[in-house]
C-alpha cells in the first residue's frame, strides 16, 4: 500500500471519528439541555399549580373546571394524586370519567417524589395518546378542606413532547448534515495534504532509485525548511560525502595501481642487477680477478639498496596503516639538531658538502615525537646532500614564529622546477630518475616525511629555485 494512501486513510479515520464524536456529544448536549429547561419549567408550574388549587374559589360546582381552564391556558396536563394513588383531579378528563383512570401509585415519577419529594419520567400516555415529560412533586402541606382536594399528596404536572421532539429532530438532522458537509470537506482536504505529504517521500524514493542505478549525480530539491526539507539536505550532504569518498576511492585505487607498478619496477631494477651479475660471474668471470671484485661489489650495492626500499616500504606501510605509535614529548630543538648535524657529517664530507647548523635563536623547547622527527631531519639533510653541487652547502636552521618553531633544511642543490613541487612528496616520484637511482634513494624518503610531519598537525612546505637550491620547513608546537 502506497504512504499515501495509508496517510489518506489514517487522517479520514481520524477526522471521521472526530466528527462522529462531536455531532453525537452535541446532541447528546441539546438532548440533555432541552430536557433540563423543561425539567426547570415544570417544577415552575408545579409550584405555581400548588399556589392555584390553594386559591381555587369555594364554590363546588366550578372547583373541577377551574383547574381546568387553568391547565388548558397554561398549556400542560395537571394532575392530583393521593397518597394510595388514587388521581382525584385530571386535567384532560371530565370528573366524571375519573373513575376509569388506572391507579397512578406506581408512576416511576410518583415513586420518585414520594421518595425524594421530586421525580420525573418520559413515556408514553395511554391516557391521551402522546409522549409526555412528567413532573410530580410532593405535596409539603395538605390542600386546605375548603379546595376539595385536601387528600392531594402528589401535584404532577406534564407537558407534550410532540413539538420538542420535532425541534430535536430538525436540530439533529442539521448537524447531520453539517457532519457531513464537514467529512466531505475533510475528505478533499486530506486527499490534497496527503498528497502533498507523500510527494517529497515519493520523489525522495524515485531519486534514490535512480541513484541506486548508478545516476549519482541526482540531487532532492528542497521546497521546504521542516523535517522532509532537513532529511532532503541530509541526503543531499550524504551523497555529496559519498561522492568524494567514491572520487577517494578512485583516487586511491589508482594510487595503489601505480604503487604496486612503481614497487615491481624498483624491486625489479636491483634484482635484475643482483641476477645480471651472479650469472655473469657463475659463466667464468669469477675466475677473472679483474672483474669478479667489481661485480662483487656492485651485487652488494644493489642488496644494500634493496634492503633499504624493503625497510622504506615496511615503515610507509606502518605509517599509512596507522600502526606507527608516536611519543610526543618536549625536548630541546637546539640540543636536537646539533646531535643530527654530527651524526650527518660523514656522508656530507663524503660528498664534499658543507653541512652546519645555524643558530639565530634562543633556545627553546617543542613538543613532539623526537625519534620520529630525527627519521625526518635525517630524510631531509640526506636529500639535500644527495641532490647537491659539487663543494655545495646544507644548512639547518629553526625559527621562532608565531604558532611555534619552524625547522628548515637549505641546500645549494640544483633546485626542483616548479611543475614538480606538486608531486615531489608522493611515493616513487622522483624528478630526475636517473639521478636519484644513481645517489641510492628509494622514492619513498620524501613521503615517510610528509606523513611524520602531519602526524604532528603540520605540513611540509618547500621553496626551490632551479640552479640555486632548496628549501624544506615545517612547524612545530612550542
């Protein structure tokens, strides 16, 4: 079943029952009002019946007709009772007739006024023909002698409901027709807001399914600022985050796509090496002591950068899988840097490259992982002096500013065109490929640095010029 037809036919139920209600309580209401006012007229009429039969005239031969004439002109049946029931007067009959009338003690309304001094009753008379409302009151001081009727105990007096019930019945088919006037207004109006209720459920569910068929571009417009507007902008954000996870998933899979190809070409490189060689030894040039050393010698080179991509690739794997644990501590950054500047003296001398460490600063403390950030300072001045002049320059410096120290390594290096600053952190890029094989660098160096670095909240920054050199800074806490 469709959401709008449930909706449609849970307000209708709704609105129906409602209705029903209403027009039955305001009947029940008139019922119980009318009945009240006429309830309230009656026991006016009594007391003032009771106040006429004192004052009838003495003489007997009009005593009967009086009250008669008194009945008619005020429109309603007065009857008198004695205490066996016996009626002695009777409004709508002749006195002579009265012997035919049945015995009233058992009325439902003179049982009710001999016990509680009022009673009424609604029924049918079998004496004249109607529906009549009584009322019958008990009598508190006897009639006097002189009125004839000094046995009169019960003053009962009773009017036609003929002309009420028909004002009832006009009243009640009116809200009858009211009702329905009402319901079939509902009725249209619920059918309009149930549509228009449904319509962004169904436009939503058409949407996904269109979504769900690979149209991720579709979006729910948002007519509204309530609850169907507000899931609308959630779903929309939805699909906008699911877009970009899918464009990062792409991304990622490509990446991946071209780490595995970059992976097996620089394992493949050192391994066809190591293989070129040992056949070529084991086919005789082991027996050729010009040759064998050499070859010896580079197989070993090839190894050491072999085991050098495998420890790089082992610690980037940690790192991006998140099993890297960092120790984040204050330390000194002078005491720091001057302890990585000595041990990095053998290679730079190596390589006729001046390395120093200037200090412009005071001394001063940061907080992070020091181990982790001596894997990047290594990294740095490692390239640097790879990548340098003949006779070049590296120098590593720190800077307070505002947000804390900058750590930078300057070399005099032959700089790195802007088209590549983009790129140089990603795994296996490398700007000139030859050269970077030949200095013995895996293409990973730069990339365990950026995650290291961001890892404290940072981000590595580079300056480079073609021909005058680079330089690397990120910042830490202080």
């Amino acid at each position: 079943m469709k959401i709008q037809t449930k909706l449609t036919l849970l307000l209708l139920s709704l609105c129906a029952g409602v209705i029903t209600a209403a027009s039955g309580f305001s009947i029940i209401s008139l019922d119980n009002y009318f009945r009240s006012r006429l309830i309230s007229e009656l026991t006016t009429q009594a007391n003032q019946a009771e106040f006429v039969v004192r004052d009838i005239p003495q003489l007997d031969s009009t005593r009967y007709m009086h009250l008669q004439q008194y009945g008619k002109s005020s429109n309603l049946r007065l009857t008198l009772i004695d205490a066996q029931g016996k009626v002695i007067f009777e409004s709508e009959l002749a006195y002579e007739k009265l012997s035919t009338v049945e015995n009233h003690l058992q009325r439902p309304e003179v049982q009710e006024a001999l016990r509680n001094g009022i009673g009424t009753s609604t029924r049918h008379s079998s004496t004249i023909n109607i529906e009549m409302l009584y009322l019958a009151r008990k009598i508190s001081d006897p009639f006097p002698p002189s009125t004839g009727f000094s046995s009169a105990t019960i003053v009962r007096v009773g009017i036609p409901l003929t002309q009420v019930n028909e004002v009832m019945e006009d009243i009640r088919s009116k809200i009858m027709i009211t009702s329905a006037i009402v319901l079939a207004f509902v009725i249209g109006m619920t059918i309009i807001v149930s549509k228009q209720l449904a319509r962004p459920i169904k436009e939503m569910a058409d949407i996904a399914g269109q979504i769900r068929s690979g149209n991720l571009g579709r979006r729910i417009p948002i007519r509204s600022r309530d609850e169907f507007g507000k899931l609308g902008e959630n779903l929309n954000s939805m699909m906008d985050k699911l877009n970009e996870d899918i464009a990062t998933l792409k991304k990622l899979e490509r990446v991946r796509t071209e780490f595995l190809g970059n992976v097996s070409h620089e394992l493949r490189t050192p391994i066809f090496a190591i293989q070129g060689m040992l056949e070529t030894l084991l086919q005789g040039a082991i027996d050729d002591e010009e040759v064998n050393r050499d070859f010896l010698q580079r197989a070993l080179h090839n190894t050491q950068n072999l085991n050098t991509l495998l420890g790089d690739l082992i610690e980037i794997s940690r790192i991006e899988s998140g099993d890297m644990k960092m120790s984040f501590r204050y330390f000194s950054v002078r005491e720091f840097l001057e302890h990585i500047v000595t041990e990095m003296q053998p290679p730079a001398k190596y390589k006729n490259i001046t390395l120093s460490f200037e200090l412009h600063e005071e001394p001063i403390d940061a907080f992070g992982d020091k181990e982790r950030l001596k894997q990047v300072m290594v990294n740095l001045i490692d390239n640097a002096i790879k990548y340098n002049q003949p006779n070049g320059h590296v120098t590593v410096f720190y800077q307070k500013i505002h947000s804390g120290i900058r750590i930078s390594v300057r070399d005099t290096g032959m700089g790195i065109p802007e088209e590549h600053l983009p790129r140089v952190f990603e795994r296996f890029y490398r700007v000139d490929k030859e050269r970077s094989r030949e200095a013995g660098g895996t293409g990973l160096g730069l990339a365990i640095v950026k995650h290291i670095v961001e890892a404290h909240g940072s981000k590595v920054e580079v300056q480079s010029e073609v021909g005058k050199g680079s330089t690397f800074s990120f910042t830490l806490k202080s």
